[in-house]
C-alpha cells in the first residue's frame, strides 16, 4: 500500500475575513485499543535498536520465526528468505548497512516480503520481534518502515520519526558523544525531574571546510550547514524514497497509477530550485553541474559517525576515482547516451512491444522510471542503475561488494547533506529538461481562465530567523529500566532556520461560478519577462489547492500553515508514547488524523533565508478550471488519519506552467499574477555562536 510525498487532505480556501483560523474537522477519529496496543508495539520495539529488548512480553517471540505456511500470502517468497537466513548470508548485526548495495539490497526486500507476506497481525507482530533480535538494525528499520507504510491493515499506524529511531544519521558525533559522556557522570541525566538540564548541544564552532578552491580558503558551503544538516530536511527527503523504493513492483503494491516516475523527478527538480534558492540568500550562484572531470574540487567530510563509532566516509579535496573505476564512469556515460537518444528518437518498446511515444507529456512518467531503475519498467535493465553508480562512484565504494563503509551519499536520511548531490541531480535534471523541450508551447487555451481575473494580492510582511530545536536522543542512551525509561527524555539541541506564519488575500474577478485550481509559486526576482525563460527552474511550487468560484468578487485568505505541501514538526517519541499509554489506560483519547504525518516538506523551509536587508523575490499566482478524470484503484485508505494513496488535484502536469519552453507572445494571461516580495531575516542569533 502506497504512502504519499504530500499530503492528501487538501485545505479548501473560503471567502472569509478577519485573522486566520485553522479549519477545525468535526469528524475527529480516535484510536480504539487494539489500534493503540499495535501503536505502542511497534514504539517499544524500535527503542534503543541497536541494544537486546528488554521487554519480557516479547522475549518468548525471540528465538523463531513462524513457520507454518498457511500464516503467509506468498509463502514461496518466506521460503526464500528462510533458505537464505539458514545459509547465514544476511548481513551480520553491528555492520554497517546500505541500500546502496546489490547484495544488501536483495536481503533487504526478502526481509520485507517476509514482513509484508505475513497474513494476520499476529503473524507479523511474532515476526517482527523475531527479526528485531536477529537482523542487523539498519536492515530492520528499513524492513518495518516499508512494512508499515505498505500493509493495508497498518493504516494510520504512526512510527516515530526516523531521526529519534537513529539519531547516529541526523546529529554530529558531538550531540552523541556529549549525551553519552554526560550520562556516565550524572545519574539524574536524562530524567524529567532533572528538566532543562537534560539538553546537549551542538557545536557549531566544531566544524571543517570540506571545500577548498584557489579562491576561497573556507568552503562557501560552510555558510550553508544550517540547511543540509536540518533534521526535517534530510527526513523528508528519507520518507519520499521510502513512499517509492525502486524495487517494489507497483502492480502489487498500487503504486501504478501514482505518476511515480514523473513524481521523482519533479520532486528532484523542486530540491534544486529551492537548494538555489536558499543559495541565492547567501549570495552565492546557482549550483555548478557535475561534469566528471577529476579531479572533483569539492570533498565532503560530514562528522557524522554510524553507532558501532565507525564514522561516515568522507571524499577528500580534490577527488580522483580508482583506475579501475573508470570503467564504470563508462557504464554511467553509455546509460545517460541510452536515455537521451530515446528521448530524443521520441519513443522506445517495450519488453512486450508496447510503444511508449515520448511527445505525450504523460510519458514523463516513464523516464522517471527508466532513470530510477523501477520494477514496473520492463526495459530498466538496459538504462542501468544512473543515479545509484553514480553517487557510489563519488563515494568510492562498489555496488557488487560483501561488505561496504558507506558515505553519506549512500544513505537515503543523510544524501542531502553532500553539496555534490546537487550538483549530480542538476546533471540528471538534464534528461527531464530535455524530455520537455521536445513537447510544444502550451497554447492561450492552456493557460487561460475564461472570465476569471487575478486582480491583486496581498501578502503579510515575510520574515526568517534562525531558532533552537529541540529532538528526542534518547535512544542513544542504553535502557537499563523499562519501567522508568519513559521518564526519560534526553534532547539534543541545534539551530535551524524558520520563518513567521504569514497570510495572503487573493482578489478574484469571476465571470464562472464553479471550481478553480490556485496554484502558487516563488521564485526569483527577474527584470522581464523574457528572463523567465532562464529562472522558471528555480521557481519553488509552495501551495496548490481548490476553490468554489463565485460570479463576482472572491477574496481567498490563506495562510502559510495551511500549505498544501508542507508540515508541521513532529512530536517528540516520548511524548507520543506517553499519549499512548494515558490513551490505553482510558485517561485520554489518541486522536487518528494527520498531524503526526511523515509525509510533506519541511513547513520551516516554505521560504529561503533572505537578507537582512530584503532578498526581493516574486510570488506567482494562477487559477485554473478544474479538471479532474477519476482512476481506478484497489487500495482503499482512509485519508483522515495517513497520507494515503496520491490525490491529484486535476490533471495538469507536475510544475504547470513552468515546465516547458515559453511562447512569450501570449503567455502572461489574465488568470495568473507576478507579485515583488521581500523576504527579511532577523539576524539575532549568530551561527557561530559558543554556546
């Protein structure tokens, strides 16, 4: 069952005045106790994943799988994992794990499938304790989040967030160490009596240039840390890649009609128009295309270390690739030649002769797929693994090893934080952006409205800042008492950009009385229009929703909590399992809906950094008429309470109207509007600050 990259519940903007109010839902859900005792379950079986349980309720589960057959849906599948398991060929625990890896990845879906096959919760809760003492705990993790965000009989079921699972990805060696040095001195360390007292903080003075130029002697990416190591960031980014791994077939999992491969690389496209322009506010030039010449200028050491102390790889200044790597830069450039010349030749076949035409717009979806190496495409093979080869070539590891030391880039939770990952997707980006120029100039009645004019906007006063926040670290701390673990709260404490709540009033003049998509956008400020040719790909799609046109005036307040595409922070695992068990114990009421989310962008993020003195950018308005053509589906969700299955909102392409070339001679129509803003940042807290 497929989770989703955005949000589902999709706001409706009304014809309101005064200050915002968030829109209240009567039909609030509540989580019954069977769904509470699985919720529960699957908190205490991911506490400390990398120590023995200790809860005696799941000891006698330990020792064996299940193994009757009639307890499985594709018992031919489990039999393969057991052959495999009895052989001793899975990765051992304590090892280091990554996806990035033939062999890894192979044990890894035949994890899942054991998980995933289970016919009954009772199978699957017995299995799923089995392999939590059994199987290494990077693998484990991986395994159950598939298996929860993909069994239809754990909807709504809410993990905690990846970062408080495995701290070792999010934080600097220097949180982690400081927390477990301090518990060693302080027995009161970490209890709730204890309070402020229990916070360990980052070290933002603890930091090393990575990048050095003939130009500059400290890496102008250091100035950026604040965003490639933001814990929401790198976490969403992890979901999305969770919501679609490459190697489960969509039939089966009802991920066909998901535009999955259109969706991966417009979800790429938008990382790097906003990763520009957060560079843009601190005035630096968009990001240079990997072009694989050596040696590489930028190095990347991340002060990350994995749990077992072994830390991250680093990529030293100046990188050059093994000689007998060279070989596979070939198989890289011959991929990316397949590629452009179908693209180009404006077709490809099938495995079963279906021809696929590549002047269709829809077809986006397969390029999407022929460069992630999706199961659903039957001709994959021939395309290769680009992306993947390509971030292990940069890694200097081997995609066909028995064991790997990975880098960064080979982990999904911390990619993000490598510079050079922007600069490998503004190359891979080239394959969508030429796909696109072959279609033609959406025409007049594309982009129109009949009888529906923007008139004005008006937008609040936009302000950033840099804040503390606060994470839940516990699970770095060894658990020594189940009983009194839960009053126990470890935080660790480092700085991230956010930004003021602000609302916009959109004034519309409708001649139809029906539903309109608005869709809005920020991007750079440019001086004509003739430059939006250049600077479309670095516009940021920041909200996109419905609305009931009446004949008339129609005024949309909206405000910025309310965005389609974003999310609020998650709450705090202890704080989470303490609902849990007030809600079990009939003192309180676990409400099911989507707050607790794992899926959408950062809501912090929406705006990049600015400038003290104003960063003048432009927000992009457009209504269009509603269309919407219904898909069938097998996979039933209830979207109170989980991301669920993708809604399109109508059936435009992805990054309408900026994703192809323009015919400027009619394109700026009545039914969108450009609108200057300044983005300000309070600059009261400095990065550099000892704390």
């Amino acid at each position: 069952m497929k989770l989703i990259v955005v949000a589902v519940a999709i706001s409706l903007a009304a014809l309101v005045s005064g200050s915002y109010a968030p829109k209240v839902d009567k039909d609030i859900k509540y989580a019954d106790k069977d769904f509470l005792m699985k919720q529960k379950f699957f908190f205490e079986i991911l506490r400390n994943i990398q120590m023995p349980l200790q809860y005696e309720e799941y000891m006698m589960y330990t020792k064996m799988w299940v193994e009757d057959s009639t307890k499985y849906t594709n018992y031919e599948q489990v039999t393969e994992f057991f052959n495999m398991y009895k052989m001793d060929l899975f990765l051992g625990k304590g090892e280091i794990f990554t996806i990035y890896n033939k062999y890894l990845l192979k044990q890894t879906y035949m994890l899942f499938s054991f998980l995933y096959n289970s016919a009954d919760w009772d199978t699957y809760y017995k299995n799923v304790i089995w392999a939590r003492e059994n199987i290494n705990e990077g693998m484990f993790i991986y395994a159950v989040t598939l298996s929860v965000m993909h069994r239809i009989d754990l909807q709504g079921i809410v993990l905690p967030a990846i970062y408080e699972i495995y701290p070792y990805y999010f934080f600097n060696t220097d949180i982690i160490r400081s927390a477990t040095y301090r518990k060693m001195y302080d027995p009161k360390f970490g209890f709730y009596g204890n309070g402020k007292y229990n916070v360990v903080y980052s070290n933002f003075t603890m930091t090393y240039p990575y990048e050095v130029s003939i130009d500059n002697y400290m890496s102008e990416d250091m100035i950026m840390n604040y965003y490639y190591e933001d814990v929401g960031l790198n976490s969403y980014y992890f979901y999305f890649m969770m919501d679609y791994p490459f190697f489960l077939g969509g039939d089966r999992f009802g991920l066909l009609k998901e535009r999955s491969g259109e969706l991966y690389l417009y979800l790429h496209q938008q990382l790097l128009a906003r990763y520009n322009l957060e560079r843009f506010s601190n005035y630096m030039y968009p990001i240079k295309t990997l072009t694989w010449q050596f040696p590489l200028q930028t190095g990347y050491f991340s002060l990350l270390s994995y749990w077992n102390g072994i830390p991250f790889k680093y990529r030293d200044i100046n990188y050059i690739i093994k000689d007998q790597d060279y070989f596979k830069l070939d198989w890289i450039k011959d991929w990316e030649m397949r590629i452009r010349k179908i693209i180009d030749d404006g077709f490809f076949y099938m495995d079963d002769g279906t021809k696929i035409d590549l002047r269709q717009w829809q077809s986006i979806d397969y390029v999407g797929k022929l460069m992630n190496y999706n199961m659903d495409n039957s001709v994959g093979q021939k395309f290769g693994f680009i992306e993947t080869f390509s971030k292990m070539l940069l890694s200097g590891s081997d995609f066909m090893t028995m064991k790997t030391w990975p880098s960064v880039l080979m982990q999904y939770e911390t990619t993000l934080r490598d510079p050079m990952f922007y600069s490998l997707w503004d190359r891979l980006m080239s394959f969508y952006y030429l796909f696109k120029s072959y279609l033609p100039y959406y025409t007049f009645d594309d982009l129109s409205f009949k009888g529906v004019v923007i008139k004005d906007v008006v937008i609040d006063k936009l302000m950033t800042y840099f804040e503390y926040f606060d994470s839940d670290i516990s699970n770095v701390i060894p658990m020594t008492n189940v009983d009194k673990y839960w009053d126990f709260n470890v935080l660790g404490r480092t700085v991230r950009l956010n930004h003021k709540p602000f609302t916009y009033t959109l004034d519309i003049i409708s001649e139809f009385a029906g539903k309109g998509v608005i869709r809005v956008f920020l991007g750079p400020k440019f001086d004509k229009l003739m430059d939006l040719e250049y600077y479309r790909k670095y516009f940021v799609e920041m909200d996109q929703y419905l609305v009931d046109l009446v004949v008339g005036k129609n005024s949309f307040i909206r405000n910025s909590r309310d965005f389609y595409w974003s999310v609020k922070d998650r709450t705090m695992y202890t704080e989470l399992y303490k609902k849990m068990m007030l809600s079990i114990a009939g003192k309180d009421k676990f409400v099911l809906d989507m707050s607790e989310a794992h899926c959408g962008f950062p809501d912090r993020l929406i705006l990049p950094k600015g400038w003290v003195s104003g960063m003048k950018m432009q927000f992009y308005f457009i209504i269009t008429p509603y269309t919407m053509s219904e898909t069938e589906s097998d996979v039933i969700y209830d979207s109170a309470f989980m991301c669920g299955k993708y809604n399109f909102i109508d059936n435009l392409p992805m990054g309408f109207p900026f994703d192809r070339d323009i015919d400027y001679t009619y394109w700026y129509t009545k039914n969108m509007l450009f609108k200057d803003v300044f983005i300000y940042h309070m600059d009261e807290m400095k990065m550099n600050k000892v704390y």
